[in-house]
C-alpha cells in the first residue's frame, strides 16, 4: 500500500486503535501520537492501546490518548512493528487482526491485512508523517511527535541512516511550531546520574575483539539492582558502545530478568550487517540497528551473538 493509499484507508475508516512494539522506542511513540491526533484532528475516534512498557521519556506524548479496553469494531493500526514478536502483552489479541501496518523495517513479517511499507526511510515517523499530511494540519503536538519519532531513530541525525530526506522532513515539523530545544536537551544531552553509573559499569566490563573494532557490554540484572536503575535510566543505552573510538560494531546484551538476554546490535555502514546477524537469533531490524531476545544464560547469548556475527562475516 503506498502513502497515499494509506492516507484514503485512514480516511475511509473509523474507530481506531492503534498499537506500539514492545520496549517502546521514540519512533513507535511518535508515530502513535502523531497519528492518533491527526486522526482525531479530523474528527475520528481513535486511541493508543496502553503499553505497559513505556518510560517516563516519553509517557507526555500519549498523555489522554490511552485505552485499555478495546474500541467497539476497532481497525487495528500498528506503527513501526516489524514482527509478531514484538506485540506487547496487551496487544496479542490482536496478532491477526491488524488492518494496516506501517512501517520502515526491512524485516517486516507482512503480519496485517495491509501493509504501507518503505524500508528506505530512516524513520517510520517520516512515513507517518508523508500519510498525515494528506489530510490534517500539522500541529505544533503532531509536529514534536513525529519530530521526536524521526530524531531518535536517527540519534539526534548522527545515524548512518540520517539522509536528506530526514533533514527536510524534521525541518518541515519544526515549522509546525514546537519547540525542539527542550525536545533534544531531554532526549538526547540528559543523563541520569544512575546512567552514569551503568555505563561506568559496561565500560568496565567490556569485551573487545577483531583488533578493537567490535566490542560487547553485558547489562546484568545485579548491575541494574546495585544501581537501582529504571528503564528509563537504560533507555537507548546501546547506542553508548558505538561512541567508542574505533568501535564499528557495538553489541549490548542485557539481561531481562525472565531467562532471556535481550540483544541490540549498531554497526558501521558496510561493515557488518546487523539485520542479518539478528536474523539468525530470532530477531531483525536494519543494516545498521538491528535486535533480538534469546532465552539462556549471558554466557550462551554471548557465544551465539559472536557466532552469528562469525557466519555473517563468512557469508
């Protein structure tokens, strides 16, 4: 389905529920809110059903714009969902009954009856926002959301993935009105000193391989209760390992508390395609930012995640 075929669904339509992945990042986030008011902008009912996962980051964007319980004839809109795997526990009832699905994710299970892809876009915010536009006013609060979901994705526009295309999108929703100073000073210059402490941690007990250029960090469920770290505290902490002088590929494994490790994986464009590596453990994502969540010890996680990487390499 293309934008504009997308834009006439949305508009042919009612009754919206609107689903975000597991471990909500800015781009799931954005994209829903800014949906859900342009949606309601043009007078249709439309909700973001509650993800239990979300953190303090990012509660204010979906402030009054919740639901629990499910809509009447709902059409389910999942935004920036590449899998079933990555429903949140409130959102399996709806595993086969998403009407539309969009997203950017090369990885995408085509899982909805519909499906408004486009893996070139840095962001699926930037999709969202090529949708909307065809039938509501960007507002200063659809502009910071969708602003915030293109900005993540693309580490405040530091990402290999950042083109023009992104640029001139952010600065189409900057002109919407928002500010986006205090938007980037939250997201992406503030750190907690909890955070600090954490990465203070993985520094210490980081593995370096192939010469420097690939290093792996180890979040434990004891380093994270010494802490006494949220999830807020951890948000996007993978992207710390690629901020290491010569690291290309950076690996950060992080213990769930559930027998799982969950695994983020950033590389260097060219240098190793992390899509790939995730695909054999289970997961997915981009040639650059991929992830996965395997059941095992750290140790385990750590031997299969040097084992992909191994088989990818090789070809």
């Amino acid at each position: 389905m293309t934008p504009q075929e997308a834009a006439a669904f949305l508009t042919a339509h009612d009754n919206y529920l609107i689903l975000t992945h597991v471990r909500p990042d800015g781009d799931t986030i954005g994209c829903g809110a800014g949906l859900c008011r342009a949606l309601r902008q043009i007078g249709k009912t439309a909700y973001i059903l509650e993800n239990p996962e979300i953190t303090d980051l990012y509660t204010g964007y979906v402030e009054g714009l919740t639901i629990r319980a499910e809509p009447v004839g709902c059409t389910v809109v999942s935004v920036d969902i590449a899998s079933r795997s990555l429903f949140t526990d409130l959102a399996q009832p709806y595993l086969d009954r998403v009407d539309l699905a969009i997203d950017h994710h090369p990885s995408q299970e085509f899982f909805a009856k519909a499906t408004c892809l486009d893996s070139k876009r840095a962001a699926c915010g930037q999709l969202v926002l090529e949708i909307v536009k065809q039938f509501a006013d960007i507002t200063p609060e659809i502009g910071e959301a969708l602003y915030v979901a293109i900005s993540t994705d693309c580490g405040c526009f530091q990402y290999s993935n950042t083109d023009a295309s992104a640029h001139r999108a952010a600065a189409e929703l900057m002109e919407s009105g928002f500010d986006p100073y205090p938007v980037n000073r939250k997201l992406f210059r503030t750190k907690t000193f909890k955070r600090l402490k954490l990465e203070s941690m993985l520094t210490a007990g980081m593995e370096l391989r192939d010469g420097g250029a690939t290093a792996l960090v180890f979040l434990t469920r004891k380093m994270i209760e010494e802490v006494g770290a949220g999830e807020g505290d951890m948000d996007n902490i993978s992207a710390f390992v690629g901020q290491i002088e010569g690291v290309k590929n950076g690996v950060t494994l992080k213990e769930t508390g559930d027998g799982h490790v969950k695994i983020s994986l950033r590389t260097d464009p060219g240098d190793l395609n992390a899509s790939r590596v995730c695909a054999l453990l289970g997961g997915g994502g981009h040639a650059a930012a991929a992830g996965a969540m395997m059941e095992g010890t750290m140790e385990d996680v750590r031997q299969a995640v040097i084992g992909a990487m191994k088989q990818v390499r090789n070809g």
